[in-house]
C-alpha cells in the first residue's frame, strides 16, 4: 500500500473518490468537499492509500486555525480536555462522519487500510502541533477507528434518519403507528389549506432571501447571526456545488415566507437547512412540510431509500420514523 497527499481534491478523479464508502454520504463525498475545501478557517490536505494504482482508502485531514462552530471545538464537546491545536479526519461539517474504504477490501486489507489513515493524520498533527480527532463517527466506523487508534470512543450527539420503504408516501405513512398516520394527516391537510404557492428553485437564485429567513431560524433559537452573513454562506455553498442544491420554497403572494434546502447524493435526500418569515406564516405545520413530509415525497418521486435529517429535535424527528443512531468522538493516535 503506497500513502500519499495532496493538497486539492481537484487532484483526485471524483469517480474514484466516490467509489470508496463511508456512512458519511453527502459529507465526504467529492463535491461537498471541493466546496469546503476553501473554508479560510482551516487547511486540508488528503491522505490517499493506494494499492496497484487504486484507490482503497482516503481522508481529508483539516488543521484548524480558527473554528467558528462551537459544535467542532472538542474542548467543548470532550470533558476535561482543554482548548488545543486540532486536527480534525473525516468530514469538518454536517455533523457525520467515517473514514473512506473501498467496499471491495477483504477486513485484513481494510484494517491495514484504516491504519495508514491512522498514522497519516498523527503525523501531520504532529507536525502541526496539533491532536488528531474524528468527530460525529457512526457506530461501526466508531469501533474500526477506536481499535485503530487505541483510544475510546465519546459519545458527542445523535443522527437521524427516516428510512423510506416501498416506492410512495402512503408507503412511508403505513410504517408509523395509526395515531402518528392520523397527525401526519392533519398537518398535511392544514399546509395545502393554507393556500401557499410552491416553487422548487435552484438555490443561487433565492439564496439572499434564503439567508435572510435563516438567520430568522437562528434568531428564534436564540443565535444572533447576520443576515448577510447567511446569504453570502448559501452564495458560496451554491457556488461551490455547482448549484445541485434544491429549494423547496412556499410563497405568500409576492414573498418567499418559508424554505427547505437539501441535496440529493446516493440513494438518500439530505435535508441541509430551513428557515421562516414567522410573521408570515400560517400557522399550517410549515415547518413539518417543509422538513419532512415535502422532501419526503421529492425522495420517492427520484428513487431515494431515506431522508437524512441530522441531529437535534430529536423526539420530533423519532415520531415521524427517524431512525435514532449514536454519534462518537475518537481521538487519533
């Protein structure tokens, strides 16, 4: 196995980088880091494993300078740890993580695999002067690195995601318990009494709106955040994904007053935000529509097998058929 490093995803063929499986999906995935990987905050390089001239295993290793994200300080996610110098493996956003291996591998060349990536992240932490981390790990790859690695896993959050059976959403409806099917009902059925326009739009075209109902969103759960400042990261973001954003958006007369945001990539919708003119709304289950059961049938009407809808309302989430999974810290070697 030969390891190697370079400086720009653009270095690496997207076919090849994406034939190799994590639970990650969207948040390793090529483009998703081809448009992170100008986040002036950190500099990343990636660790490539080959073997024969394929690629078995990667990942990118971002040492941060700076982080704006309380939820990627691991001083403030790890007790007793003080703030330090990280260097963080996997993904930096979107909250899930694992390493990149080749589905093919027998589990000896997938651990010798799983090793370089190992070593390869100590050393440049090292040479940063930095820890190395993996943060919001799924269960399996939690174990596979923690034994890797020698350390303990720590549990940092929760994922969630709703499976989607069959092929339509009465499909999706017949898996929840009758009295869940009778609400879901009702919250549909008040959303298109309301009375909104809906429009599916590409995200470089809404997104200062866009921004400017987020940051509403954060405002409501009591984060200041400006405006501005939310458009200019949906600008970037449309930007560095080549536009591949969906926006479900509902209109009240002349004014967008509510949006959702997601991508699809594999055989999963992934919802990545939503925000509010609250002084608009309805009062129709906006919310629930726009993250739920609207991306639900766009997943069904393009073939998708599930929802990803990350952490937090986590009991709302659980209700509507979200499978609950354990999120996990694992310090490098």
């Amino acid at each position: 196995m030969n390891l190697t490093c370079v400086h720009d995803i653009a270095d690496v063929p997207a076919a090849e980088w994406d034939a190799l499986d994590t639970p990650a999906g969207l948040y390793l995935s090529h483009r998703w880091l081809a448009a992170q990987q100008r986040d002036p905050t950190a500099h990343v390089r990636y660790a490539l494993v080959r073997e024969a001239g394929r690629l078995i295993a990667a990942a990118p290793m971002h040492v941060v300078d700076t982080e704006p994200n309380d939820l990627y300080r691991v001083h403030e996610l790890v007790a007793g740890r003080a703030p330090a110098r990280t260097l963080l493996a996997g993904a930096r956003r979107g909250y899930l993580n694992g390493p990149l291996l080749h589905p093919g591998l027998s589990p000896c060349r997938r651990r010798a695999a799983l090793n370089r990536l190992v070593s390869a992240a100590g050393s440049l932490a090292a040479a940063q002067g930095a820890r190395p981390w993996w943060l919001y790990v799924t269960d399996p790859a939690a174990a596979e690195l923690a034994d890797a690695c020698g350390t303990e896993p720590v549990q940092v959050g929760q994922d969630a995601r709703i499976p989607l059976p069959g092929t339509t959403f009465d499909d999706y409806l017949a898996g929840l318990p009758s009295k869940r099917r009778v609400a879901v009902r009702r919250e549909r059925r008040a959303f298109a009494e309301a009375g909104y326009e809906l429009r599916i739009l590409r995200l470089s075209e809404c997104a200062d709106t866009a921004g400017a109902l987020l940051a509403q969103l954060q405002a409501r759960h009591g984060h200041a955040v400006d405006p501005d400042a939310m458009a200019r990261l949906l600008r970037d973001q449309a930007d560095g994904m080549a536009d591949s954003g969906i926006v479900l958006a509902a209109h009240a007369g002349a004014h967008m007053v509510a949006f959702s945001l997601f991508y699809r990539h594999a055989d999963t919708v992934w919802l990545r935000a939503t925000g509010y003119d609250y002084a608009r709304l309805r009062a129709a289950h906006e919310y629930f529509n726009l993250v739920y059961y609207l991306p639900i049938e766009h997943a069904y009407a393009h073939g998708a097998t599930a929802l990803h809808v990350g952490m937090e309302s986590l009991r709302a989430k659980a209700l509507r058929g979200a499978v609950i999974s354990p999120l996990w810290a694992v310090e490098g070697a």
